[in-house]
C-alpha cells in the first residue's frame, strides 16, 4: 500500500504527503515486475515493500500493498547485539524459548540461522530436545522459496514434538495474503475506496509464481489454522506492531478463535478486511507508542511485545539499495528494543539484505 512519504524536523509534527503507484517504482527485493508508469520514479520515492496504514486514512486507489513507509531516527530504538551460547531451560523444566524474525521464502537464510542456534543439525533436522521454537509468521512471498519454508517448519514441528519441544508457528499478514490469493483469486473486494483483489494485492507484496504452483491443500490447512497471538514465558507474540489485534477479542484465546472462525466462514470482503488490518504497523514507535503496547500487554498478558513486520533497517533508516557505495546492505546485529524497553522489534529485514534473525528469549538489553 502506498501511504505518504513522511518528513519531520525539529520540535515539528510529521507532514504526510499523500502517494499513489504511480509515484513509485517496485524495489528490487520484491521481485515483481516494474509497472511502466513508475519507471523512472527518483530514488528518494522507492517503496519498502509493505503494506502499511496510518490511522483509518486511506488514499484514493487504496489496497494494502501501496504504502510507503516514514523511518524514524536511530536514536528511537536500541540495537541488541545477540550471542549464539545458549541459556538454562526454564525453572519449570521446559526448554529454552527462541523466537524467529520474517522468512519471506529465505530457505537457506533460514536454515544457516537455525543452525547456528543448534536448533537443527547439518542435515536440517530438529536438534534441540525439548526447546521450544516460535516462528512470527511472514514465510512466503519476496524470498525464492516460500513453500520449501512452510514444508521445513511443519516438518520440524513433529520431529521438535517427538522429541519432547515444540516448533509453532503465528499467523502473519503475508499468511492471509497467500490464502487470500489462492481462494479468491481476482474476486474484486470492498477495499474501503475502490476496487481491489487479493490476486493483485499478493503479486504485488512479491508473490512468486512458483509458491502457487506448489501450493497444497496441506498448506493452505497449516496456514488457516495458524493463531494469531501467544503469550510465552512473559512474552506477548504476535506477528505485526499494531493494537488492531484488540478488534478481534479481549482475551488471547478469543483473538485466536475469532481469526479461525473468519478464515472458516470463507467471505472475501471479511478475509481482506482482516488481512488490511493486521497489515497495519508502527503502533508502537511513535509517541504514545509505550502506552500502546501496554494496553496491550493488560489486555492479554506478559510483559514485554514480540514481533515481526516492520524490517529493522526501516526503523534505523538504513535502507539497503541494489547499487550502495560500497555494495553492503544495512548490518542488522540483532533485535530492536523500543517503546521504554516493553517492544522487540524481531524483523531483521532479510528482504534487503538483512538478517534473518533467531534469538533466544529472555534479551537482556
């Protein structure tokens, strides 16, 4: 979605320029198409690739893949540096807790990042006993391999089970959109300001052909029944930093049910408002963005917020380009902690050449 490009000065409230496709031309990382109209758009207008919205405002032409996001300055977030030596288990028995950041189809990414937690051997397979493992969602689209991801983590969820852990996984907004795509194809939705489909939305947030080639009914099943919000060890999960998960129930396991039920009842207009919503970002960063995460956190519990969606290089400003000076994309060491330390930022924006992040839970920042 395109929302306006934001500047701010000193002491001065962001000024909003309102956007549409035309003012852009699609980044490299997401692997669609350049459409004509936006060749030749300045560099200074390339989109990061998604899906954003501020507030309940939307711009003419609106769909949730055309939103240009505002960075904030270095300052509003803290870098932590994760090291890969592993702490004690849990005082109750169960094993360490590791989240991990955004897949979008990065297999390989995925697999080196895995292995160098020891959550899995040379071969790819569950190596961690009784560890539990929490992906946030976003496995498919931008990256080659999206469906060799879904196949990967659903094959380490049984054998993490066999051998006394567990692998899960939560509901991302590229999820819906992929499911979305699959079962309704070009069936025009209510996008709140004209005419959208899930078919074009998907294709333009870098959906890969080859995903729906190799998609099953395994996968669509998996990925339906996928909750949305988990609370571990203190830890509120979920995938996107936004409080429109609170639209959908007061408890966790209302969220959850609520979603599913959605899913089930199989209606577009209901789907795409639903993937619209949890589309939404940057809820927690901004002014008022701690009092955000804390209605959250009295609502469903814990006491810090896990997340993914919004890459870290968007929130430091360090966006990585095709042709840098030096050919290096950002260096992204580890999570971000924000939000007066109750938000983990969890997306190290493998899509531009990030990193791919798989971190063990408690961060002490």
């Amino acid at each position: 979605m395109v929302e306006g490009s934001m500047t701010q000065g000193a002491g001065q409230e962001p000024v909003v320029r309102t956007a549409t496709l035309r003012d852009f031309r699609v980044p490299p990382y997401a692997q669609t198409p350049v459409p004509p109209q936006a060749q030749g758009a300045p560099p200074s207008s390339v989109p990061h690739p998604g899906n954003a919205v501020v507030g309940d405002e939307q711009p003419e032409g609106y769909t949730p893949t055309e939103r240009d996001l505002p960075v904030i300055r270095r300052g509003d977030t803290v870098q932590v540096q994760t090291v890969a030596e592993q702490r004690p288990a849990s005082d109750d028995g169960r094993g360490p807790l590791f989240v991990v950041g955004d897949v979008h189809g990065y297999l390989d990414e995925l697999l080196a990042a895995l292995g160098e937690q020891g959550l899995i051997d040379a071969d790819g397979n569950w190596a961690a006993g009784n560890a539990r493992l929490w992906f946030l969602g976003d496995f498919t689209d931008r990256g080659p391999d999206g469906i060799g991801v879904i196949d990967l983590v659903m094959r380490l969820s049984a054998e993490a089970a066999a051998a006394g852990g567990y692998c899960k996984a939560l509901m991302g907004n590229h999820e819906l959109l992929l499911i979305g795509a699959k079962r309704f194809a070009d069936t025009p939705v209510n996008s709140g300001a004209g005419t959208a489909t899930f078919q074009a939305a998907w294709l333009l947030n870098g959906g890969q052909k080859t995903d729906m080639e190799r998609l099953q009914d395994v996968h669509l099943q998996w990925m339906s029944r996928l909750d949305a919000v988990v609370e571990e060890d203190g830890h509120l999960l979920m995938h996107s930093d936004t409080t429109a998960y609170l639209d959908y129930g007061s408890t966790i396991e209302d969220v959850n049910d609520t979603i599913t039920a959605i899913l089930t009842r199989n209606d577009a207009d209901e789907c795409w408002d639903l993937f619209r919503k949890l589309t939404k970002r940057f809820a927690f960063r901004d002014e008022g963005g701690s009092q955000a995460v804390r209605e959250l956190l009295t609502t469903y519990g814990g006491q810090r917020v896990v997340h993914g969606h919004s890459p870290i290089p968007y929130l430091l400003g360090e966006v990585g380009t095709e042709e840098g000076e030096d050919g290096a994309g950002p260096v992204i060491n580890g999570p971000h902690v924000y939000a007066d330390g109750l938000a983990i930022a969890m997306d190290g924006g493998v899509t531009m050449a990030g990193k791919l992040l798989v971190v063990q839970l408690p961060l002490h920042d």
